[in-house]
C-alpha cells in the first residue's frame, strides 16, 4: 500500500476501533468476571440505599492492576505510559476508549485490540488490556532512485528494522526522504509506492520528477536556441530547483531581460514526469545614454554612449561610447592641465565556442595628461581580445587570455617648466627623451579569476581574486620588451545585517625588462583606485608596488529604510585605511619629491550605478609625511568602479 493508504488505514481503524470498544465493553464487563451479574445485582440495590457510604462505594470503582497482554517486541510498559488511566485512578470508560485510541496510534497494533474490565471480590477493577503486534519489518528494497543512493535513503529505514510495522514511524520515514530530496533541490521527487509483503519487506518506489521537456515562450526578438544554450537543465534530467535557478540567474545576467520565470506541470505524455515551460520578458536592450560627472583622472566629463545587450538577439553586447573630460582636478603641477579624450567600441560575445567560454573584444583611443611622466601628454589607441573559460570542477574560477595591440606616443606638455624642474635638482635634460619613450607593443596575458562573491552590488560575502601575467612584446624595438606580473585579492565579511567589512591586498612587480620598459608603463601608487588621501601618483611610481586596505561599508544615514526609493540602498557610507609602498622609484619620484610609501584613514560615499559600477568619493588623511604627493591636511579623491581591478 502507498503512504496514502497507510493514513486512511489509520483514520479507518481508529473509527472502527471506537465502535468496537463500546461493544467490547457491554459484553466483556458483563462476562469476564462470573459473579459480575451478582455483582451488578448488588449495586443495584446498594444504589436504592439510603446510605450514603454504600452510595460511594458503587458509584466509584478503582483501578487495582493494569495488564497488557499480546505484546511480543513492544515492552508493556511503554504502552503503559501512553495510557491516561493508571493503577489507583477511578474506572472511567470514556478515559479507557481515549486510552485504546492512544494505543493504536502509537502505530505498532492491529486493530484487534480489546479492553476487558475485571471486578475483583473487593470491587476494584482489573484493566485487562488486549493487543495484536503488528508483522515486524525485516528488510527494505528501494526501487527508481537515481539522484540519491539507496544508502541514504535507508538510512531513515533502517531504525524500524525488527520493529512492529509502525504506520506513524513509516510516514515520518516517507516524509524525511522527501525532505532529503527537497534539501538537494529535487524538489518534485515523491514516494510513489509503499507495500509490504507477508514476510514483513517493506517495499518502497521513487519517483524522483523527471523533466519530459523544456519548452521557451515570451522571446520575440531573442533567439530559442541563444535561451537554450544559456540553460543547463535538459530533458531526461530530475528536475533540480537549484540548477533551474541557476539557469535563471544565468540568463538573466544577460542583462536583456527584465524578468525570467519558470513553470512546472505534469506532462500529459506521461504524469510520472514533468514539463518545464521557461518565460522571458525581454526588456529594450538598445540604449542611447547621455552623461556627465567628476573623476579625478578625468576631471569633469561629459559621456555619450550606444549600447546593445542583446545584438541580432543572440545575447551579444555591442556598445560604442565617447568621453570628454577637463583633465585632471586637485593635482599638483607635475600632471599637466590638458582634455582627458577617450572613444571605445566594445563587443562581447558570451558563448564562444560554449557555453563556458566568453569573448570579449574592443579598440579604443585615449589622448590626456600623463599621471605617471610628468608634464606629458599619454597617447594611447590599439585593441585587445580577451577569452575567458570558466572552471569545470570549480564555477567560481575562470581562466583568461587576451591579446592585444597598442601604440603608446608621448610628446612635451610644457618643456619650459621641465628644464626647470630638471636644472633645480642637477639632472642631465638628455634624460628627458627616456621618460618621453613610448612604443608599440604586442600584449600577451594569461590571467586566473576567482570570484564567489554573493552579489555584484554591495557585496557581504565571498572573495574576489585575480592573477596576471603580461608580456609586453615591443615591435619597434625589442629592447624594450618586458613582463609583468600582477595579482590582487579581497575578502568580504559581514557585519550585522546590511553590512559589510572587507580587506584588501594588491602586487605586482615587473619579472624581466626592467631597465628597458618606458616609464610610462611603471606601477603607481595614489589616487582613487590605490591609496587613496594622496595624489594622483602621489605616492610614487616604481617597477614594483605592495599595497593592502581595510574598508568598512554601511547603510548611509538610514536610507536604506526608504522602502519606496529601492535606489537609495545602493549608496553606502565607507570608512578606510590604506597603505602601499612603490619599489625602485623612478625618477619623477625624485623630482617631485614623492615619499614612496604611505599610510591614509578617511571616509567616503559609494553609490552603485547600474551599468557603471560603484561611484567613490573619498576624502583621505595622510598618516605619514606627504611629502610632495599630498596634502596633510587631507585629499578628495573621485573615482568610476572597483579599487581591485
């Protein structure tokens, strides 16, 4: 019989068992005991006497011994305990019913059970209780489980081994291997058989909720087959909640649909297995934005940009966007005033090959005032292509290469006040020409990232890591070729409910071509995106940095409890320390009198934008001396995106 009938033989047997007792007792009380007619008889007349003591005896009878009789495996004491009547209690027939009912469903009986009242010769009562053990389970099969083994399943069986068939105990068995089921995401699989056999083998069958087919519905432009390959789940799977929502998830990080939902319904062809129906709403994806802020490497800006998230409907990001820009803000006089152009074409193709493999491409041109030489105007146009596979074993790894081209043209911003510079601390202007070196340089990069974090936005939990490797191929002149390797790591923490601690470490240092590689292409420290409180390059520039920061993020000034206003949980108030250190400065290091290493503490605003990332405003203290990279008083500092890129 399945769990189904094991209730309703249950609910059956306990009405039955009550209709039973009722005849149970007008017979058995009358013919247990042979002198029970005279016994009655007697009280009969002692209840027409006028004695009040005589009265009393008749009307209350006392339970002098309970016994149970028929149990084999079931000790007569623990069914002892589950009666409301005990030795000494007054003989009440409507308690001793509630009591036969109590002890059936402790679930180890037949519902041959019988109550038979014995008057004893001093008009006590003697409570004969008669029981009928149920088969006792002898062993267990298990038939149709595939997602979950046959061990684990009978380790909620085992336990009613040699056991009196319990139909409670049963039940609560079906019910934690369904549980067990739901825990793993199978949330559909069900007992769907449950017999036993004379010889006491239970008998259990599983349907676990097989997926008889995925069908797509609410795409107009997206193409089925761009949805299906972004879904993982397929026909002949057991359904499983969690890959499902991973598959949702997946899709709609796309960014080209507003909602995703899924539906479930038994499959006509067969109702053993189940039909899963995916429903995109597909949002506008083609964007025209116009915009405009501060940064401190960019100064005041003005932005256009065309984007499109789902390109021809195959999921494939195209966007095109130009940037205007005064320059650099609050900086000292080595970076000289000069508009920070920037023009990109993007494309990113999210299924490369497969579906664990992107593509992302773009060229790009940038003309500004150069942060690391000083009064110099950096020119930069080429492009670059970046493979990223994910990690089969491990979903948080991704493995990356990119390929890239980019010419590098530095030319004079202000030779005037250079020779000035120069003449004051006694170097040669001949060495002017090695900090103007460019090149043109061939990029190889294989990189690892690591990340697990909870969200994107405000994240309070997880890691993000990254690793790089860059062989820089000079094409105009191979002396100047060179590598580097770069790597950085953060760790979130939570703190109460909404926020979030998170520490820092960054690396890098160039492993060949250090005496050739263009000053240009050197690490630098200060500014939004290190050490914030200092300048831009403030702290210095080397062909090796080491840096690490303590940030602590939280709710900004109860914002976050303005339920109407969802936007304002993405700004967040930020408290900081970094430090960082440059190794083998360079020379305009020296010229500008920058320390080389630092130590700032400060707070700031973070809002995150969608389509842009975290916007930081910051204002630091210096803890160490200055120098020439910053102020001791302190530093705002703006900045577009994530310190730890």
């Amino acid at each position: 019989m399945n769990s189904r009938k094991f209730i309703y033989q249950l609910s059956l047997s306990i009405c039955i068992l009550v209709a039973t007792a009722t005849s149970v007792f007008a017979i058995d009380n009358n013919s247990a005991n042979p002198n029970s007619q005279s016994n009655l008889a007697l009280s009969e007349i002692k209840q027409n006497s006028n004695t009040p003591e005589d009265a009393l005896q008749t009307e209350k009878q006392y339970i002098k011994d309970i016994e149970i009789t028929g149990t084999n495996i079931v000790k007569p004491n623990y069914v002892l305990d589950k009666m409301m009547l005990h030795r000494g209690d007054v003989y009440n027939r409507d308690l001793l019913k509630t009591d036969l009912t109590r002890i059936y469903q402790m679930g180890f009986f037949t519902d041959k059970m019988k109550a038979v009242p014995v008057e004893n010769p001093d008009h006590t009562i003697t409570l004969k209780i008669i029981v009928e053990e149920n088969i006792p389970v002898t062993d267990f099969t298990i038939e149709g489980n595939t997602v979950v083994s046959t061990e684990e399943i009978l380790s909620y069986l085992l336990p009613l081994r040699g056991q009196p068939q319990n139909v409670i105990q049963i039940n609560e068995a079906i019910e934690n291997i369904q549980n067990c089921y739901a825990q793993k995401g199978y949330v559909l699989a069900r007992v769907s058989e449950f017999d036993d056999d004379p010889d006491g083998v239970v008998n259990l069958k599983m349907s676990e909720g097989v997926i008889n087919k995925i069908m797509i519905s609410g795409n107009e432009k997206t193409k089925d087959y761009v949805i299906e390959r972004n879904i993982l789940t397929e026909p002949g799977m057991v359904y499983n909640e969690n890959l499902i929502k991973a598959d949702l998830v997946r899709l709609y990080a796309t960014q080209a649909y507003k909602d995703v939902n899924r539906d479930i319904e038994q499959s006509y062809d067969d109702p053993e297995k189940y039909d899963v129906t995916i429903t995109v709403q597909e949002a506008r994806t083609a964007t025209l934005s116009v915009g405009g802020g501060l940064d401190s490497s960019t100064g005041f800006f003005g932005s256009v940009g065309i984007t499109d998230n789902n390109f021809r409907g195959r999921n494939q990001r195209v966007g095109l966007n130009f940037l205007a820009g005064s320059g650099l803000i609050l900086n000292d006089s080595s970076i000289i005033r000069h508009a920070n152009l920037q023009a990109e074409l993007n494309f990113f193709e999210p299924y490369f090959l497969n579906a664990d493999t992107s593509l992302m491409g773009k060229v790009f041109f940038r003309d500004f005032g150069s942060y690391q030489v000083p009064l110099a105007i950096e020119q930069r146009f080429g492009g670059e292509v970046t493979v990223a596979r994910r990690g089969k074993t491990n979903p948080y790894l991704t493995g990356t290469f990119t390929l890239g081209l980019e010419n590098i043209k530095m030319r004079e911003g202000d030779r005037r006040e250079i020779e000035k510079m120069y003449a004051s601390h006694y170097v040669p202007i001949s060495e002017r020409a090695k900090q103007l070196e460019g090149g043109l340089f061939l990029s190889l990069a294989p990189g690892l990232v690591y990340d697990s974090r909870d969200t994107l936005v405000n994240p309070r939990h997880g890691v993000f890591a990254n690793l790089k490797f860059e062989e820089n191929v000079a094409m105009n002149g191979f002396d100047k070729t060179h590598g580097k390797l770069t790597g950085a790591i953060k760790k979130y923490f939570p703190v109460m409910s909404k926020s979030a601690f998170s520490l820092t470490a960054k690396a890098g240092g160039v492993i060949h071509g250090q005496d050739k590689m263009p000053e240009v292409m050197d690490y630098r420290l200060g500014g939004p995106y290190t050490v914030r409180g200092y300048k831009m390059s403030g702290v210095g520039t080397g062909s090796a940095f080491v840096m690490g920061s303590a940030e602590l993020t939280t709710p900004f000034l109860f914002l976050d409890r303005i339920k109407k206003v969802p936007f304002f949980d993405n700004i967040k108030l930020a408290f900081f320390v970094d430090a960082g250190k440059v190794f083998d400065p360079t020379l305009s290091t020296y010229l500008y009198d920058r320390p080389g290493y630092a130590i700032s503490a400060g707070v700031g605003v973070k809002v995150f934008i969608p389509g842009l990332g975290p916007l930081s405003i910051d204002y630091g203290i210096p803890l160490t001396n200055p120098m020439g990279g910053s102020n001791k008083s302190g530093y705002f500092t703006f900045g577009v995106g994530d310190m730890l890129y």
